[in-house]
C-alpha cells in the first residue's frame, strides 16, 4: 500500500475537504484525487461520498481514517528508530500575533537557525481569529495566538503569558508614576475590539469606577507605536515589545498604580501522524521562552532602578 495515497486521503479527511488537502501536501487537486481514487481501487471500496458537493465520507471511509492515523503514526515510528531523514528542507508554515513577533519570535528563530540549519519557514503576521480559521482549514502548521479554537482535530499548548504595560513618549509623559485616572485623560490606544487587551482596559476602568475614557482599538503594534512617538496617545502593549521598541524609539513603559493582566498566549497545531515535526518545533519554542523569562525580569528590575533615579 503506497503511504502517500493514505496520507492524502487522511488529509482530506482531516481538513474535510480536497482542494485544502492538496494545498497542504503542495500537490494539485487532480494529483490529490487522483491518490484518493489510487487507493479506493487498491482496497475494492468506496471512502468518499461523491454524490453531493459537500465534502462526506463514507462508512468504509470512516473506518478507514482510523486505521490511517495508525499506519502514518508507524510510518513515523520507523523513520525515528532508524534515524531515516526526511530529504529536503525543516519546512513549516508558522503564524503569530504581532505581540509575538514584537517579542521573542526574532530571538527563537535564530536559535532554530543555529541548531537546524535546514530549517525554513513561510511566515504569516494577523489577529488570532484569522489565525485561528487557517489553522482550522490546514493553511498553517504552527500558530502562535491569544486565543484558542474548537476544532478537536487542532491541539493547543500554553506559552508563557506576557506581562501588559502602558506605554508612552518619552518627553511628553514623564511621571514618574501615573493614576489610572491620570491617564484617562490622554487617549488611549489598544488592540482591536473584542481583544484581551482591549477588554482587560475597558474592565479596569469599570472595577475602579471611572468613566470609561476615549479608546482606539488598533490590530497593529507598529501603527500603535507610530502613534505614540507622534504624541497621538498612550498604548497597552506587551512588556517585551516595549522593552525591545524602546531602545531604538522615543517611548517609554509608564508606571501606573493599576495593573493590566497578562496576554494569554496560545500555541496550535494540526496533528498530524506521519509528522512530529510541529510539536518538535513547538517544544524548541517553549524552551526558549522559558529560559530568557528570567533575564527578561533581571532586565527589567536593572531598568526599574534606572527609571527610579530619573528626575520626575
């Protein structure tokens, strides 16, 4: 039995669909059905349902796709226990949030670069929604969002949160520490609607009992900080991306009596059987989350102690 034809068909029973299962093996729509229908003759039955447009297995088809986890899962097995390497380059297809990019993604992708050299990557920068629908239709293999999905075929992991902070022009807000009513009074800036963030802020406002001020919601950290170097207002933004902006822009993390809660961030991944490439990716990742946390903090008091010694 050729392992290709099932793994074609395990995709298009997976995504539930032909055409997003050609696009994630990189072959044609002819050449994937032709797979499908390869593999119907060899075993003598019918696995798709072809009489109605929408995308339907059989019940031979529906047996079939567990036997065909199976067997890609040993197909994998085999190749690990001989040490056989898949010819080519370590292609993945990652998405991430910008708070993400802005953060520790540059770093990690270094460290992928040193220690697999073959190591490529298509990157997609958009909102977690958007993320989240291509990683539910198979056009993404990693992602990397503040949100999950329901999809039962997608796993999710957690990463480590990432501290939220108010962010302002270096000469234009120069308190030493701001009230939340403080900053109420310039505009604010934050993701777009129906973000973490942008909700987080609004329930900050609401717990302390003060008007909800005017709010901009904004799905991009450069416009965002654009913004902010024009003295336009002051952002929420990941403490990590502030931090790294700040050393080559004129903005400033702001203390503030009140406390935004950390963005929740997400890993997701397709599972896939005949590939533990995903989650041996994901793994370097979290590794190297977790071991810069701690001198992001022993950066972070050193610029604390920098900042307290500012003149006010």
């Amino acid at each position: 039995m050729n392992l290709r034809f099932v793994e074609a068909f395990h995709w298009a029973s997976s995504l539930k669909s032909i055409t997003r299962a050609a696009e994630k093996l990189h072959i044609t729509q002819s050449a994937m059905s032709s797979r499908i229908a390869s593999l119907e003759e060899e075993l003598g039955v019918v696995l798709l349902d072809r009489r109605e447009k929408q995308f339907r297995l059989t019940v031979a088809g529906q047996r079939f796709q567990l036997l065909a986890v199976k067997l890609l899962d040993v197909q994998r097995q085999i190749k690990q226990e001989l040490g056989v390497t898949t010819a080519g380059p370590m292609a993945l297809r990652i998405g991430a949030i910008e708070s993400v990019v802005h953060s520790w993604l540059p770093g990690w992708l270094q460290e992928m670069r040193s220690q697999y050299p073959d190591f490529e990557l298509e990157l997609t920068v958009e909102t977690s929604p958007v993320l989240m629908e291509q990683i539910r239709r198979g056009a993404q293999d990693l992602v990397f969002t503040a949100t999950t999905g329901s999809d039962t075929a997608v796993r999710s992991r957690l990463m480590s949160p990432m501290e939220m902070v108010f962010v302002g022009h270096r000469s234009k807000h120069d308190q030493r520490t701001y009230s939340l009513q403080e900053l109420a009074s310039f505009d604010l800036i934050t993701f777009q609607r129906g973000s973490q963030p942008h909700q987080v802020l609004l329930q900050l406002f609401q717990e302390s009992g003060l008007p909800i001020p005017r709010v901009h919601a904004i799905s991009s950290i450069s416009a965002m900080v654009q913004l902010v170097e024009g003295g336009f207002g002051v952002a929420t933004l990941p403490k990590a991306a502030a931090t790294n902006l700040s050393r080559r822009l004129p903005i400033r993390i702001l203390r503030c009596e009140a406390t935004l809660l950390p963005l929740q961030i997400h890993a997701s991944y397709r599972e896939d059987p005949g590939s533990s490439l995903a989650q041996l990716v994901l793994d370097s990742a979290q590794a190297y989350v977790g071991r810069t946390r701690s001198t992001q903090r022993t950066n972070s008091k050193r610029r604390t102690v920098k900042e307290s010694h500012e003149p006010s």
